[in-house]
C-alpha cells in the first residue's frame, strides 16, 4: 500500500485544498502544479488539494494534488517573470494504478509583453523549468528539462470578436464568458535510475495541449459556476538511450465543474468540485487509468 511521506506532506499541508492566484505571502504561490503548465491568465490554474480516508474496517486511501513556488523575481521584473524554485508531490492511493511521484525544480513563467499598453499586439507566455521527479510507485528518479509556448491575443472588445484568440475572454451576451489557451513545446527526460531496465532510457517529447475555461450566467451568478476542460498530447519524439521500443503517443483529457456557495469581495470563495481524468500522462508518473473525484475545495 502507497503511503504518503510524512516530510512532504507536511511541507505542503498549508496548500491543501487551496488555490491561490499571484502571490501568497508576497512570494509564495500555490496551485496543483508549476511543470509544464502555462498560468497565462485569465485562465487560472487548477487548485491544489489534499485528502485522506481513514476507514475504521480496511485500508486508509490518501489524495495529494500540491505544489508550491517561491517567486525569487527582482521588482522591476516581477510583473512579467515569475522564477524561483518550487515542490510538488502527487499521490493517488484509491486507483488500479497508484501514483506517487516527489518534483523538486527550478521554473519561471516569462510574459514577453505586460498585458495593459501594448497598443493591440500580440505577446506570449513562455514556461522553462528543469527538475527533479522520484517517482516512488514506478522506483525511477529522473531529470526533465521542458519549455512551452502560449500565445496571448490583443483583446478585441467585448463580444464574439475574441472566440478564436487565445487566452482573451470572449462574451456570448450575458449567459457566457469562453477563454482557450492553447500550448505547444517540448521536454527530455533523463531517467538516472530505474527498478525496471525497461523504463531506464532518455525521451525527447513533443507536447501539445488546450485548456478551455466556461463561465455560465457570470455577471447573475457572479462567477460562481466554473467550467473547465483540458486536452493534452504528449509524443515521445525521439529516444536518446536505452532500450528501443517508444509508446509514442500519450493522451490526457481533464474536465471538472467547480461551484463555490461562498464568495467574498476579497475574491476568498468555497464550494464543491467534480473531477473527471481519463488518459496518461508519463511526465507525472500518470498511467492509463480513468477516475472521478468530489472534492470540497477553498480559494483565498
């Protein structure tokens, strides 16, 4: 039975069931994950979360979905760059195939442009990062390097003008508010230990991936209702090392509903999230698997 590591449990327990947006604490920041995942906004990040089932008659079953981020960017640079280093620690216990995986890195999310005064154009978001994973389940510990690319339209207005722009809002009058953000990039993995000989080699990937975020009624509902879906594609490009014989294509589809029965002017809100993942994702240790969950979530 996969349990968690007390250290890192508790290293991550004040992010449990929490998202933060920008920085908390001025310089730290919390959400289910920095690798690999563009935080472009306005589409926001998906929040951390912790769980744990203790039945009285069987075995106990824990969930953790956490990471957070020590923003070491200077001020005159910190509205566009966030760099510094962060941790995150994934686990799955209640699932055919268990996940426990520890990420410790370095990251930086670099807006090449700063949104207001651009005068129409367009800008990116570009993501790096380079860690750590010891993947607990899987016995491996490895290195990965990995830069993406999201494009960030000049909004047009209100309207059905932005429907095709990424990472801008569009509005279907006052019963929708719609924002994609597409991603493209690339990563290595190199895996520097492994249990099975199979799984010890170096993989070039090729990444792709959209997020699409859906705010029902947003102006009668104040925003309450959060729709979120997210596709993403990874192939395996190449294989530097180790024995032949690439899974090349890896697919990963995410979808969750988030109602939040309290909200604050503040922006602090509470309520119930639905989850549903079905697919693989090799980065986190992730294998074809489908599951739902129901979680009661916090944002502050």
């Amino acid at each position: 039975m996969v349990r968690p590591t007390p250290l890192i449990v508790l290293a991550l327990l004040l992010c449990s069931s929490t998202e933060a947006e920008g920085q908390f604490w001025q310089r730290f920041s919390f959400q289910e994950t920095f690798t690999g995942k563009p935080t472009a906004r306005p589409v926001r990040p998906r929040p951390a979360s912790f769980s744990v089932l203790l039945p009285g008659d069987t075995t106990a079953s824990y969930s953790v979905r956490s990471s957070m981020r020590v923003n070491l960017g200077s001020e005159s640079v910190e509205r566009q760059i966030d760099v510094g280093p962060y941790v995150e620690y994934r686990l799955l216990t209640n699932i055919r195939k268990p996940q426990n995986v520890f990420i410790v890195g370095l990251a930086t999310d670099w807006a090449t442009r700063e949104a207001e005064g651009e005068g129409g154009r367009w800008s990116a978001v570009l993501v790096a990062s380079i860690n750590f994973k010891n993947d607990f389940e899987r016995a491996t510990k490895s290195m990965q390097m990995n830069l993406l690319f999201t494009p960030v339209a000049s909004d047009q207005g209100t309207g059905l003008g932005n429907i095709f722009r990424p990472n801008v809002p569009t509005q279907f009058g006052s019963a929708l508010e719609f924002t994609y953000s597409p991603s493209i990039g690339f990563e290595q993995e190199d895996v520097l230990r492994a249990g099975d000989q199979s799984l010890d080699r170096t993989v070039v990937r090729a990444v792709s991936g959209v997020r699409a975020e859906l705010l029902p009624l947003p102006s009668r509902l104040s925003r309450r209702i959060e729709l979120n879906f997210e596709y993403s594609y990874v192939y395996d490009l190449m294989e530097l090392a180790g024995p032949s014989g690439l899974n090349r294509g890896h697919q990963l589809v995410t979808a969750d509903a988030n109602v939040w029965f309290v909200r604050t002017d503040a922006g602090s809100s509470a309520g119930m999230s639905i989850k549903h993942t079905n697919g693989e994702n090799p980065r986190k240790g992730f294998r074809q698997q489908q599951l739902t969950e129901i979680t009661f979530s916090v944002k502050f």
